[in-house]
C-alpha cells in the first residue's frame, strides 16, 4: 500500500488595499459614532479598494507573496481556488483571471461562494484533491471586494465590511498538515445575510438598485446569536477530529466579523484561549472571504506561528455556512 499523502501549508500571503476608511469616516456618511462602531465590533477602520481595483488584482498580489514565501513558482501550481462572493464577473471565474495573472499555465481553477466560510470550504477542497493524489500543489486564496456590495446609506452594515485578499500554498506532504477539516450549511436560515438582487431571482432592474438590492442585507442581532453558537461546536468538532483538546491549540485565527462574537466564542471554548487568539478586524474589518487567510497571514510575518504549533481556524457566514479545521504548521 502506498503511504498516505497529506496537505500541508507551505506559503502564506496577504494584501489589502492602501486607501483606508475610518470609524471617523463613516461619522460624515451615515449616523453613526465611532464609539458605537468600536465597542458593538471591535474595529476601528477598514480597507477599501481604488474603483479600477479588482478581487482578481488583490487575489493575485496574496497569491504571488504566497508563491514567494513557499518558493513555488506559479508553473508548478495545478489547482486554484478563489473563495469569494465578489468575483470580478459573474464569469468566467476570478480563478482564471488569476491564472492568467500569475502565469500559471499548468492550473485549472474555479470560484467558491460561501461567504465568509468560503476559504475553508476551498482550503478542504484542494487538501481534498491533494489527499487523494490527483494533484500536488494548489494555491487557495480569498478574495474580497466588499465595498462593491455594500450598501453605504445602511449603517447597519456600511460599518463592518472593508476588502482584501490573503493565500496560501497547499502541498502534498508525507507528513500532516491538515489534521483537520469540518465543514456546514444551514439553508433554511439563507435570509439572514445575503444579496438578494443580481442572481436569477432579482436580475437587474430600475427597481433592484433603487432598493440597494445588490447589496448585503443582514439580521445583526439574529446572525450573530447564531454565530457565537456554530462557531463554537465547529472550533470543538475540528479539535476533536484532530485528536487534540483546546491546551493543544497554540493559536486560533476566527473569522474577524465582530470582537464580541470572537470573545464569546474564545470564553466558551476555555480560560485562557483569549490569549491566544489572532486578531486583525480592528484594522481591516470584515472582509468575508479574504478573512482568515489574511490574519493567517499577518500571523505568521508577526512571527506569531512555528513549527510544529497547531492552529485553529473557525468561521461563520452567509448560507448559513461555518467551517473549523486545524493545522499542524510545516
Ligand atoms: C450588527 C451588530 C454589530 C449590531 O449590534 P447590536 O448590539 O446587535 O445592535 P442592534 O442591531 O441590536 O441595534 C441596536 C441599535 O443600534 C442602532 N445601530 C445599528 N447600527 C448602528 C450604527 N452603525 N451606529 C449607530 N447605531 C447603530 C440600531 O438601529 C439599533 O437602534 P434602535 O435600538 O433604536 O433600534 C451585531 O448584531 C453583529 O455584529 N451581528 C453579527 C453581524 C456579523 O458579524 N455578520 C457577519 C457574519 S459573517
């Protein structure tokens, strides 16, 4: 029998766009103060994207840094996954504009759309495909452009989203990596946080983007219950599959949608796992998709991983979709 194979992270890579949006900011566009925004979230200003800006163009930019860090060169890669819900077009996908840009000549590629779970939704899919051999490299990014679908007369959300990007390379190891990966949707909650126009359902009308249709709509109070809740089983599932318990995770890195659901969530799971928590949404706010990998990312240039720690990764989003896994870093 052949030995099994593993998925590993080999290079992580980020970016997030210069022109930064502050809590003050906001105060001159919606009503709003800046303490309301920090002591309800937790974050104090988001990045936004220039008009000609693209989730391609920062996807590409996570993935080269990620290609660098791993030195792998874009030949090498076989698979790319781009987890967003702001592709540039509705196609072809953003994969194969990145593809393009990269010079990735050998990959195929396509989009993920699970929101704010949707990077571990690809992260499980390539490790997938590397686990069963079909394939050895595979870049995994999200990508966000939030801005372009935010509804900026809303305060009720203007406030929590920003853009940009973070990757990883995924390889094919003959030691774990990926230890592992838990993965949900509850459809019958999909009203609580969506863009209900620009799909079949609502295609673009007069009408549609009169009634910011086009944008995120969310049930706050209702979302963020939920939240706390799945996040929580989806962090213990993900330890428990890996064979560890909570003293064995060196670092988590949630999805940065809110401090306080962060909080609850690291309270729930047992004294101390506060501290160990990686957070980023003070200066990027929620970026959906591009979350994790991007404070993934920072994590490691702030020298936060080494070898051999375990990190946990959790996250909740639209769908209803959550995910957890947990890595061993190579
Ligand atoms: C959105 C969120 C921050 C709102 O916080 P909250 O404590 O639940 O606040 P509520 O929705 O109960 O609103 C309280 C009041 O603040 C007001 N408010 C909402 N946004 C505001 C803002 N930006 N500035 C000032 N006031 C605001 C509301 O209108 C409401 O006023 P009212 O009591 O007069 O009706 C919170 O519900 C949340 O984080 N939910 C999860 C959202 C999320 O992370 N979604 C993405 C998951 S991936």
């Amino acid at each position: 029998m052949s030995p099994k194979i593993h998925a590993a992270i080999t290079g992580t890579g980020h970016y997030a766009p210069e022109k930064v949006l502050t809590n003050a900011d906001l105060e001159k566009m919606v009503d709003t103060t800046d303490e309301w925004i920090r002591t309800r979230t937790g974050i104090r200003e988001r990045r936004i994207a220039g008009p000609g800006e693209l989730t391609s163009e920062m996807g590409t930019r996570a993935a080269r840094r990620a290609l660098e860090s791993a030195g792998v060169a874009p030949e090498t890669v076989e698979a790319i996954y781009v987890a967003t819900c702001t592709s540039d077009m509705v196609f072809p996908s953003t994969a194969c504009l990145i593809q393009a840009a990269l010079g990735a000549k050998k990959a195929y590629g396509f989009d993920l759309s699970s929101a704010c779970a949707g990077f571990l939704m690809a992260l499980d899919t390539a490790a997938s495909a590397i686990e069963s051999g079909r394939i050895r490299t595979a870049l995994v990014i999200g990508a966000e452009k939030l801005s372009s679908v935010t509804d900026w007369t809303s305060r009720n959300t203007c406030v929590l989203f920003g853009d940009g990007a973070g990757a990883v390379v995924l390889q094919a190891s003959d030691r774990p990596g990926l230890l592992s990966s838990l993965l949900g949707v509850d459809g019958t909650l999909a009203d609580f946080l969506s863009i209900p126009a620009g799909g079949c359902k609502l295609p673009a009308t007069a009408e549609t983007i009169r009634d910011h249709l086009h944008c995120i709509h969310m049930s706050g109070r209702e979302t963020f219950k939920i939240a706390v809740n799945t996040m929580l089983e989806a962090a213990q599932q993900a330890i428990a599959r890996a064979g560890l318990t909570v003293a064995d995770i060196n670092l988590m890195v949630p999805h940065q949608a809110n401090m306080r659901i962060v909080e609850a969530v690291a309270k729930r799971l047992g004294e101390g796992v506060m501290d160990k928590v990686f957070l980023n949404l003070d200066r990027y706010g929620n970026t959906s998709a591009a979350s994790i990998p991007l404070a993934l990312s920072e994590a490691v240039a702030a020298g936060k991983i080494k070898r051999g720690d375990k990190v946990l990764m959790v996250a909740f989003g639209g769908g209803l979709s959550w995910g957890g896994a947990v890595v061993e870093w190579r």
